[in-house]
C-alpha cells in the first residue's frame, strides 16, 4: 500500500441543520499519514464537516468514503468501528468515570492496514506516554479534572479505538498555551506513527506547526486549498478567510 493512499474522501457534501443548508459540495480528501487543516472563521463550517463525514447530522447529501467503504448513508458508529475517531469540540468525557475507565470505554481491537502492515496500536501505558499529566492521575474522576486535561483525555480514549484517521474538532481552541504546545506535539507524534488527522482549526499559528495542507471553508464552501506553506504565504487569501 503506498503512503499516499487516500483513507477519506467527501464529494459534493452538502449538509443541513433542519431548513438551513450549513455546507454546499465540499470536496476533500485525507491521505495515509498526513495532517490536514479544515480552516476559516467562527460559522464557517468546519464543525459542521467533521460531524457530517462521520455521519451526525442526519440531513446530509453527498458521498463520503473511508477505507474504500461508502460511509455517507450510515451511523456514527460504523465510521468508528471502520477506524474513523472522531474528537469532538465539547469533549465529552465520563465525568464519573476514572481516567482508566474512560480510556476502557474507546478500547477496540487492534486494526491491519489493506497490505497486512500492523496500523498502530494504543495502550493506556503508551497513551500515558504520549500524555504524562494522563499518567499522573489515572483514578482522577473526569469531572474532576481542568478543561486541557479533558481535552486530551478526549484525544486518549479516541486513540484506545485504534483509528487510521482522526477528525479533531479545534484542538486548540479555549485551553491554555502549555496545552496547546503539547496538542501539537501529540499530533506530530501521532502523524510519526501513521495516523492521519484532519482538524478543524482557527489559530493559523497552530495549524502551521502541524498540517501538510490545508483547506480554507467560508459560508459553508471550500474557497481554498494548497499546502500549510503555500497558505502561510499567501497573506490575500487569510486576510480573505481567516482574520478576525
């Protein structure tokens, strides 16, 4: 299997949330072991995206594939049980679950790749790793924990399913800078291991650290995309889509 084989794909997605049309023909794609940036303004869809490619918003159209598998008629769950994680915006951790008994709750076989390679596999021990402050408080209640804190646990328990790809719902928005910086580090070591992410992202500082391309959203439409570089230096387009 070559690395640059295409893991996720929409066409002409379009989705509503009851009469109003959020998204119109987005077209995109993720590649094996590449991280990808949804960006644009507060309201332009990128949330939105991510929710319709794993399928929770029941008013979409579209096609959308994962692994070779047609994805956009089915639930959340298959996408998931496909290798499809999904880290949303709100976190939702088990606030009355220890920090083992969430990670337990995202626990999934071990996945292969289409050649037969071994895809990478999560433990606790490995996450713990990959996220110390984790590790120092594996019987800390979710609730009892600070917002950057949930936030990776969030990040944990989806890696305990084993995914091929993540979609990663602004990952640095509302957590303080030491977590940013080690939000970044995570998804670098996770792009290390092969696993591809496409988050959604406003912070243009961030996603440069990170991304390999990206793509620009206003009002629900894709009007941009190139490598994280050449949107970097194109100062007309962020001006366009991305400054505040």
């Amino acid at each position: 299997m070559s690395t640059h084989e295409t893991l996720l794909q929409a066409k002409s997605l379009c989705a509503w949330y009851g009469a109003a049309q959020i998204l119109y023909d987005v077209d995109l794609e993720v590649r094996r072991g590449e991280v990808v940036a949804l960006m644009g303004r507060n309201g332009a869809g990128k949330s939105t995206t991510l929710k319709a490619l794993i399928g929770m918003l029941p008013k979409r159209r579209g096609a959308v594939s994962f692994l070779g598998h047609d994805i956009s008629k089915r639930e959340p769950h298959v996408a998931a049980r496909l290798g499809l994680g999904f880290v949303p915006e709100d976190r939702r951790v088990f606030t009355d679950l220890t920090v083992m008994e969430n990670l337990e709750v995202g626990r999934q076989p071990e996945r292969r790749w289409t050649d037969g390679s071994s895809a990478p596999v999560w433990t606790p021990e490995r996450l713990f790793k990959l996220f110390p402050n984790l590790g120092e408080m594996p019987n800390r209640p979710g609730g009892r924990m600070s917002g950057g804190e949930q936030q990776m646990l969030t990040v944990a328990r989806t890696l305990m399913g084993n995914p091929y790809l993540v979609l990663l719902d602004e990952p640095s928005e509302g957590v303080a800078p030491v977590i940013v910086e080690q939000m970044a580090n995570m998804i670098l070591e996770l792009k290390a291991h092969g696993v591809s992410i496409l988050l959604s992202e406003q912070n243009m500082h961030f996603a440069e650290l990170v991304s390999d391309r990206a793509y620009v959203l206003e009002k629900g439409q894709i009007r941009y995309q190139a490598s994280m570089a050449e949107l970097a230096a194109n100062d007309e387009i962020r001006r366009a889509y991305l400054s505040v």
